[in-house]
C-alpha cells in the first residue's frame, strides 16, 4: 500500500515538473527572443553607424569620384582597378593628409551633382577651378595646370587658328571647362556645337567626321595621341585660352576637414618628392 501511495505521488510530482518545465521554457524562450531581438537592433544600429564612419577607430572612408575615362588622368586596367595621374595622387595624399577613402569612377558631368546631393564626398577629375563651379563646390589648394586643347584629325589641315572654325561643326563634353568655352565661343567663331557624354565619344564622333575639331584638356589628349590611343587626331592649338588651374572639389560648405586633410598631403607630397614622381610617368 505504501508502495503504490508512493508511485502515485511521483507520478504527480513528475506531472507537475513537465508542467513547470514548459512553462520555464517558454518563458525562456521568449526572453531569449526579446533578447536575441535587442542583440540584433543593437548590432544593425551598431553597423549603421560603422558604416556611416567607414573605418577601425571611427575614422571616416570618404567617397571620392575620379573620371571613370579620362587618360591620363584616369585609366581603367583590364582587372577593373584604376590607375593615372588623379588616382596616384589621391592616394598618395590621402596616405599623407591621414585619411581614407573609396574611389568610386563616374562620368564627368555626374560628379559636381553627386557632390551637391551627397552622394559623394571628393571629386578628383582634373577639374578646371572657375567661378562657376565654386557657386556649388569647395575646391582645395591647386594641384595640377591645364589648359583647353583645339583638336582636329590628324589629316585635317584647315584648322591652324581660332579663325578657321567658322561653318564648322564642334564636339565639346559635357560639363567639362570645354564645354563652357566652347558655348560661349560659337558665336563669335561662327560654329555649331554637339556635346557628348564623355571624353571617348567626342574623339570618336571627330575620328569619324561627325564633329570638325573638338575642346578637350591638353595634357589628355596630347598623352592619348602620344601613345597611339588617338592617333587619328592632332592638336591643332594647345590652350585656347589662359591656362587654368586643377583643384579637388567637395560640397560647398561641407567637408572642410577633407580639404584640411588633402592639402596638408598635397604639400607633404610636393616637399619629399612623391607628387613630381608620379606626374614624370605621365608627360
């Protein structure tokens, strides 16, 4: 009798435990949600934030855009990777000036838009200093010269001077200090003007006998007929007008620690020797 007033009590006791127990892991398990829940907001916000830093230490990865066409100051390898004179001298500064950054390649006329809209932080596309743009942009401390070359084909030998454009056609680039000259010119030159995406077509379009003579930046072009890339074409006047200054560009108003940044590695660069270096590889 005993025996079975014993079993019959562990018998209830046993009931009583899965009872319990699965009312504890419930519990449990709904603790752990609420807490693998808030590890994970906690990890995304954590992210978000790293992300919007960029690096180890909370140091920013700026965005900097460079010319995804435009030789010599850009140049795309055959891995994807860029190369020339922007990309070697960004990141030259950028190791003296102490930051870091992305490059991110675009079409010229995307990247002041891209600046103004914060889609970027830096623009680094041989990019004429003007009164204009500075109405948007922020530019650093001048670091290269550039003047706006007259281009025509190579067996072309009716341009020679300014005054021979009249009744001809121009090929300018979009948002490019060619561009600005060439609009403002035509008038007075009596020619008409196209103007393409990039750098790449506007040669195309002269090559072919679609344009006359086109506006493009010398040291670019000479570089590209030197080694053969246009060598159906010939510069038919070197600057067009007075040589122009190169500057980085950021949003107006923004960004002033980037600019510190960079032109504190400008001058670094310049005083050891690195920035004559790397311009020497490209003349």
């Amino acid at each position: 009798m005993k025996r079975k007033i014993a079993l019959a009590l562990a018998a209830i006791m046993a009931i009583g435990m899965v009872g319990c127990g699965s009312s504890s892991a419930a519990g449990t398990e709904e603790k752990q949600t609420e807490e693998t829940k808030t590890s994970e907001t906690a990890e995304a916000d954590t992210a978000s934030s790293e992300a919007a830093e960029g690096t180890e230490g909370g140091e920013k990865t700026y965005i900097i855009s460079c010319d995804q066409a435009f030789a010599p100051f850009a140049i795309q390898q055959d891995d994807g990777s860029y190369t020339g004179i922007d990309v070697e001298l960004l990141d030259a500064i950028a190791k003296a000036g102490g930051f870091e950054y992305e490059l991110q390649p675009m079409d010229f006329s995307g990247i002041i838009p891209a600046l103004v809209s914060g889609t970027i932080d830096g623009g680094m596309a041989c990019m004429n200093i003007t009164e204009e743009r500075k109405e948007s942009v922020d530019f650093s401390d001048p670091y290269y010269e550039s003047g706006v070359a007259l281009v025509c084909r190579a067996d072309d030998d009716t341009i020679n001077a300014k005054e021979d454009l009249s009744g001809k056609i121009a090929a300018c680039k979009e948002g490019s200090i060619g561009q600005i000259w060439c609009e403002d010119n035509a008038e007075t030159y009596g020619y008409s003007v196209t103007v393409y995406p990039d750098s790449a077509s506007m040669m195309m379009a002269v090559t072919n006998g679609q344009a006359d003579f086109l506006f493009e930046d010398y040291p670019t072009v000479s570089y590209q007929i030197k080694i053969g890339e246009q060598g159906d074409l010939r510069v038919a006047i070197d600057a067009v007008d007075e040589v122009g200054e190169v500057g980085f560009a950021v949003k107006k108003g923004t960004n002033g620690e980037l600019l510190e940044k960079f032109n504190a590695g400008l001058a670094a660069i310049k005083a050891d020797g690195t920035y004559d270096e790397i311009i020497a590889n490209y003349e």
